[in-house]
C-alpha cells in the first residue's frame, strides 16, 4: 500500500478489550467449575457504565456461554486459543503466527461468536468509536486518498462513511471483528469489487503469505522507467507505452496487495492508458504557466523533468504520483535519445513546430 495509518487511530479499542476479557472470565470460569457473576457484574469494572444497557450483548454472551459448556475442555481451549490468535493481527500478517480460522473450531461454537462479534462490530457505531477512529485516519493522512489504490478519495468526517473494511475476514476471523486493529478504511471499489471477503493471510491455493499491515507500513516507491513508448495497444488516441509497473521494495507484501486489489491491472487500465495523451496536454499547460518554452531536446528534458518533481511534491493527491512517473519514463527515454518520443511530445508542446533546435 502507498502509506500506512497511524497506530493512535487503534487507541480507542476498549470495547474489543472487554469483549475478549470477558470471554476469557468465561472460559476461567467453566474450566474451574465457578458460577459466573450475573449482569452486569460480569462486565469488568471499567467499562460497566457503557455496557450494562446493552442487553442484547448479555443474551449473546449467555449464547456463548451455554455453547461452551456442551464441548470438551480440550475444545474449549482450541477456542480461547483461537480468540488470541487471531487478534494477533501484525504476527499474522508477517507469517510469525498462523491461527485456526472460526471453519477449523467445534460446529456448535460457530454462530454464538459470529453473532457475539458481529453485534460488537453494531456497537462501534453506536458508541462513536467507529467514527472517532475514522477521524483520527482523516486527520493524520497525506492525502484524503485511499492507501490501498492511491485512486480513490476519502469524504470528510461529517459526510456518510466510508466503508470498513475486515481486513482479515470476518467471515473467517470473527474473533477479531470488532478489534480496532482489524478495521481499515477503505475505498468502496478497492473494498466491494477487488477485496471482498478474500483471506488476506492465504492464497486461493491454501498457502500462506504475508501482507501489509495498515497500521505498520511506510509505503512504497512506484516506477514506470522500464516502460517501452509506442509499444502498447493502439488506442483511439494513439498508440500507447507498453507500461511496465514496477514497486520498491518487491517485497512478498506487494504481491500480496497487487493480487488481492489488481493494482497493476487497475493502474494500467483506468489510469495510464486512459489518461496518457490528457496528462501530455496537461505538460503543454504547465509548460505555459511556468512560462517555459523549449527550444532543443535538452529544454524538453529540462522541462519533463521540472514537471516530474512538481508533481512528486503533490503526493498522492490527484493521482500525482503516477503523472510524476510517466514523466520520468519520458524523461529517461528522451535522454536516451528517443526521436519519435521528443517529436510526440514537441508536437504537443509547441504545435507545428516539428522539430527541436539541437542545444549546441
């Protein structure tokens, strides 16, 4: 992903910490045959006041409870393993820990932690804390821009939300449906058409691999360099680069995130060939307002690569970074002496004049 989310958005997890503890008073409590303390008592001292209305979530623990109680203790424990183990979201994320998924656990236990968790998942709404999570990511970014396409724009806090995203599947993971650390905003299409409910801790074949962790990611550089002009698909404007997307560091976590949110694919088809011959218009416009007018190949490379830098100065923002790539793929092939590319782009910048003068 293009940059990470600051870990004081995850301050806020209370309600997922009362949830696992008392789930472990549970499980205490049957392995050494105590009666449990009834409602609200059973709600650690801290946060009873915020809780003991909350009836639906004592008839959704007393579900649990009476689900627990029909297993062995060695299911039990299979249990309560898989609560913390789940939640162990950056060791899983680096493939330090694996855990066993809600499908691997006891049938019985199935649909009480599903709907135990997908209430406290209700709950961050209507306690404010999904949205002061949202508030703190909003505040913090670079740009109000999705980290995972870099495309998308976030609306402002006050506006409807955006969607929060399971990173791993609740479907797969209840248990860490409601923790904070689990909970990624995230662009409707990267969300609803690209990541769905896809295991973000395996691949389609069951093997493991690892993925960026939202909270603990310091981006990657992206480049275009290798990308080889006229060699594309001839499109109504013209004919296209062959792109050749590249990112650093390629790591295995950037395999993992261009398979499960087709980032080249997307990058490719939506925006480079789409906007290639408006983002060389766009070089003719910033050329005039820079009051720039190149007269040899060398005033050209100049200007690509001004334009280049002001563009990386833009950040993420209106897709800057990958304009300030394809001008440096411009750049680099100019000075390798590309004519047809030099003429493209002088046609462009300075209409009817077909050639540049050569710098002496």
């Amino acid at each position: 992903m293009l940059f990470g989310y600051p870990v004081s958005a995850t301050e806020e997890n209370w309600l997922h910490e009362c949830l696992r503890e008392i789930l472990c008073s549970i499980h205490t409590s049957l392995k050494a045959a105590v009666t449990l303390p009834a409602w609200p008592e059973i709600i650690p001292a801290r946060y009873r006041k915020r809780l003991e209305k909350r009836r639906g979530l004592e008839d959704r623990l007393n579900n649990y409870k009476t689900a627990l109680e029909k297993l062995t203790i060695a299911e039990q424990n299979r249990i309560i393993q898989a609560l913390h183990d789940q939640n162990q979201i950056d060791l899983l994320l680096s493939c330090q820990l694996n855990c066993e998924a809600i499908g691997d656990l006891p049938e019985d236990i199935h649909e009480p932690v599903k709907k135990l968790f997908e209430f406290g998942f209700e709950l961050l709404t209507k306690l404010e804390i999904r949205d002061k999570h949202y508030k703190v990511i909003y505040d913090a970014a670079p740009s109000h821009t999705c980290p995972f396409c870099g495309c998308e724009y976030f609306d402002a806090p006050e506006a409807p939300r955006e969607a929060l995203d399971h990173y791993l599947a609740e479907s797969k993971y209840p248990f860490a449906a409601s923790n904070l650390c689990n909970l990624i905003p995230m662009g409707n299409k990267c969300n609803s058409r690209y990541k769905l409910a896809k295991d973000i801790l395996l691949r389609n074949d069951g093997t493991r691999r690892k993925s960026f962790n939202p909270y603990n990611c310091t981006g990657i550089r992206l480049s275009l360099e290798n990308s080889q002009p006229f060699a594309g698909r001839l499109a109504p404007t013209g004919q296209l680069p062959r792109w050749q997307i590249e990112f650093s560091p390629n790591t295995e976590e950037v395999i993992t995130w261009d398979e499960v949110f087709h980032i080249r694919e997307r990058y490719e088809r939506d925006v480079l060939n789409a906007e290639f011959i408006s983002w060389l218009r766009y070089f003719q416009s910033w050329c005039k307002s820079a009051k720039i007018a190149p007269n040899s190949d060398q005033e050209l490379m100049d200007a690509l690569n001004r334009c280049a830098t002001h563009c990386e100065e833009m950040g993420i923002s209106d897709r800057a970074f990958l304009k300030a790539a394809v001008f440096r793929m411009l750049h680099t092939h100019c000075q390798q002496g590309d004519q047809r590319l030099i003429l493209l782009i002088t046609n462009i910048v300075n209409p009817g004049q077909t050639n540049l003068r050569q710098a002496p």
